[in-house]
C-alpha cells in the first residue's frame, strides 16, 4: 500500500478487500517506529492496541455486510482531547498521564465512522503556542527539513501526516492551529464553522473547534462529513448543509467574488514568499473563472484583538485542567497570574465587544466579497525550537514570530467562521507555504468546492517531503 494515500482511498480498498485493516495498520506502526524518532510527532503509542482493532476490523470485512465510511483507517488524536483509557497530557509538564474515564464527542464519532485510534499526537503546553514544541516532549520537527517548525498548535497531527505516519489526523483550532501546522507542512487544513462539530466545551469564549488535517480535499470533505454528525446534548450546533460535504467536491461552482487582502491585519510584516502564495492562488482563482480584487476588510478593534489575547485566554488558562500548574511553561505561569489582575466585569465586557464587533466583521461576507483570500501564515515555517524560546525570553513582551503566525487566521476563530489553508506554493529553499480561503457563516460548501477546483491545478496531492518516501 502507498501510506501518502488518502483515507477515503484506504477505506475503498478495505470494503474491496484490496488490503486488510491489519495491513494498513502494520504499514503505519512500522514507519512511525522507523521515521518518528526524527520528527516527534507521537507522544504516546498503543501499537498492541492498534493491531487488535485491526483484527476485528479484519474480521467484521470478512464476515460481510455493512462497514462504516472510514472502517479499518488508522488516525492519531491530538494530546489535548479526551479518550477513555488513554492520558491526555495536555502537552504539558502540569498533567499527569492518568488514564482518562470519558471521550469527548470529536473521538466518538472517529470510532463510529470506523477509524482505528493510533496514538496520540504532540501539541505545546495546553496548545497555547504556534508551535508543537513544549518543555514535557520537546521539539516536533517539520518532515520538509527537520531544522524547522511543522507548526501548531496540531503540529504533531500535521508531522505526522506529511510524513506518511498516518493517513489522517485529528486536530483543533483555536487561533489557527488547524491551518498554521498545515501551511507550515504542505497539507489541507479545513477550520469547520463554530458548532458545526459538537462540542460539550466550547472552549476559548467560543473560539475553538474540532478538526482535521489531510492531504487532499475529498479527505478533508469526507472527515467534515462524519465529525458533524448532529449531538442532542450540545449548546448550539451549525446549520445543516444543503448535501453531504463530500459531495462538494467536483462540484461546478458558479462564479464568485474573492477578496484579496496582503496586509496582516495586525500590521505586522508579511513575507513575500506567502504574499506570492496568495496571488498565485488569486490567479488559479481567476483562470477558473472567478472575479479575484483587493480589499480592506474591517477586523476588530485593537482594544478587543488585545482584550481576547489576554483578558479571555489568560482566563482560559486560569482554568486549564492542570494537576500541578506550577509545573507549566514559564509563559504561560505569567500569563495565569496576570489573570488575576481582572475581574469578572471586565471579562463579561470583553465578551460582549468581542460578539458585538463580529457581527459587523461577518457582515462583509455577501456583501463586499464572497470569500477572503490571503496568506495563510505571514511568515515561513520558523526555525524548530523558536517559538517557545521566543515566549520563555519575554512572556509579557511582543512576539513577533508568534504575531505572523497568528495574523491572518485567529479573525476566523472570534467571529467562528470557516476558513481553509490550501499548499499551493513552495519558497526558494523547498519548504510548503499556504494559503487561505475564508467563507461566510456557515459556508464550508463554498471553500470545499473551491479548493477542489484548485488541487489539480496546484498539484499538491503528489508532493512528498524527500527521505519520508
């Protein structure tokens, strides 16, 4: 079997008895012992496990009948999310690796959709970073060149899947850690709607959301597809697609007005290298018969993008599930304690600007464009280890890495609409750069059917970091 194939392929060739689960399952495990000691991407395996998930998944092939979408296929989760009878670290020093009792609803529709659950991938202390890179693991290294960051908060996911480790790979958002790790790593990197996934937390003043990272759109569609399966006992849940996400994909889509906006919205630098990205995909856009024009959108105001960095993420910490948190990263010991400093009045007012603002900021979409083009990440992947240097040196001061990361992708996270990062360029020296597509409210089928339009054109599916073959 070719481990860079996507999922839907690998679950067609299980119901066609082309390869058996427990194949598919040996040909992971194997090259996550062969190739993962270079890049960290796994911070906790149950390969025994794994292989006898295989070989019931075997058996319920052989018996015959029906087989979920997914039956047989391998995906890691993410170290951040719960499942039954595994730890969940957090990343961090601050966690115990005490088996958990419960699963959260993201997992329980992997296993209801037949994935086989392979291990748990690296994420920074509580995912409060850019990068996968915490005092408890260490350093996850991007799979194009080793010297640099994959990315985060998902930066494990992401390491794993451009390094062939795993088909798929649960990941999260918050401020972008969806699509940061899958611009840094050459992936697709799909941020569903707010409430389009169930959630029983909704984590971050909303802000957060459960995903995917994948190679290609059909897989990115087809995840979507059994992720948002409704759940009666969450808050509030998205609207109900017009079809199946999947059948997004090939659709013709009719003529539509993207916005190109090359300036970070938080006036920090962009890179020429991701500003080419984002025109070479205005250009792909254009010749596929779409109107592409630039635009200043209006983001939040510097009183709120601030208040929401430090007001509800410094709360959010404050009440992070840690068993020790004087073991916590340095930077984020700070930001706990500056937490203190506000009341509740204050937090309740930032919430409110911050709902009160996105309404205005959502109201662009349909009205001046239809999607928002950009770069994904201002900056290239940054060097490993960076990150949380750059956040141990000065936890109260600027940081700039962090900044380009960030700038083009949390706007998506507080107003919680979709938002897709697509690998459609490489710089000078090989490594991937993204960029990104925003949607309106509720319009995943948009994005999904734009960049499966773009993925032949691009051709990113066949790219494979050299040594990982």
């Amino acid at each position: 079997m070719d481990p860079f194939d996507s999922a839907v392929r690998l679950a067609e060739a299980v119901r066609e008895r082309e390869l058996s689960p427990v194949e598919i399952a040996d040909t992971y495990l194997e090259r996550i012992e062969r190739f993962d000691p270079e890049i960290g991407a796994f911070v906790w395996r149950n390969d025994e496990e794994v292989r006898k998930a295989a070989l019931k998944a075997e058996r319920a092939v052989m018996e015959g009948g029906g087989l979920p979408a997914f039956h047989g296929v391998p995906i890691p989760i993410k170290d951040v999310n719960l499942v039954a009878g595994q730890p969940a670290t957090f990343g961090s020093l601050g966690c115990d690796d005490t088996p958990r009792t419960v699963t959260d609803p993201v997992v329980t529709r992997f296993l209801d959709a037949g994935f086989l659950l392979m291990g748990r991938t690296s994420t920074p202390d509580m995912g409060m970073l850019t990068a996968a890179e915490s005092s408890r693991y260490g350093i996850t290294r991007n799979p194009w060149n080793t010297e640099y960051s994959p990315g985060g908060s998902s930066g494990g996911a992401a390491a794993a899947v451009a390094a062939g480790l795993a088909p798929v790979a649960h990941a999260n958002d918050g401020g972008g850690s969806i699509r940061m790790p899958s611009s840094c790593c050459g992936l697709v990197g799909l941020k569903p709607s707010r409430g389009r996934v169930p959630q029983y937390l909704a984590a971050w003043e909303h802000a957060a959301v459960e995903g995917a990272i994948t190679r290609t759109v059909q897989d990115a569609a087809a995840l979507l597809d059994v992720m948002s399966v409704p759940d009666s006992l969450v808050m509030y849940g998205a609207p109900a697609p017009e079809r199946p996400f999947s059948e997004e994909v090939g659709r013709e889509s009719v003529p539509v007005r993207v916005g190109l906006l090359l300036e970070a919205p938080t006036g920090v630098p962009v890179d020429p290298v991701c500003v080419a990205a984002a025109e070479r995909t205005g250009k792909l856009l254009e010749s596929l018969g779409h109107a592409v024009f630039p635009v200043s959108p209006r983001f939040f105001s510097e009183e709120t993008g601030l208040g929401y960095a430090q007001t509800v993420l410094d709360a959010a910490l404050w009440t992070a599930p840690y068993d020790r948190p004087e073991l916590a990263e340095p930077h984020l010991r700070f930001r706990m304690e500056r937490a203190k400093t506000r009341h509740s009045g204050e937090y309740t007012r930032m919430a409110a600007l911050l709902q009160q603002e996105a309404v205005e900021v959502r109201a662009q979409w349909g009205r001046d464009f239809d999607v928002l083009l950009t770069p994904t990440l201002a900056c290239p992947p940054p060097p490993a280890g960076a990150c949380l240097a750059e956040a141990t040196a000065d936890p109260g001061g600027f940081r700039m890495t962090e900044n380009q990361m960030i700038s083009f992708t949390a706007v998506c996270n507080i107003t919680g609409l979709p938002a897709i990062s697509l690998p459609v360029h490489t710089s000078p020296d090989g490594l991937p750069i993204g960029s990104q597509l925003i949607g309106g409210p509720w319009d995943e089928a948009t994005l999904l059917r734009l960049a499966s339009a773009l993925e032949a054109p691009a051709d990113w599916t066949v790219r494979r970091p050299p040594g990982f073959e």
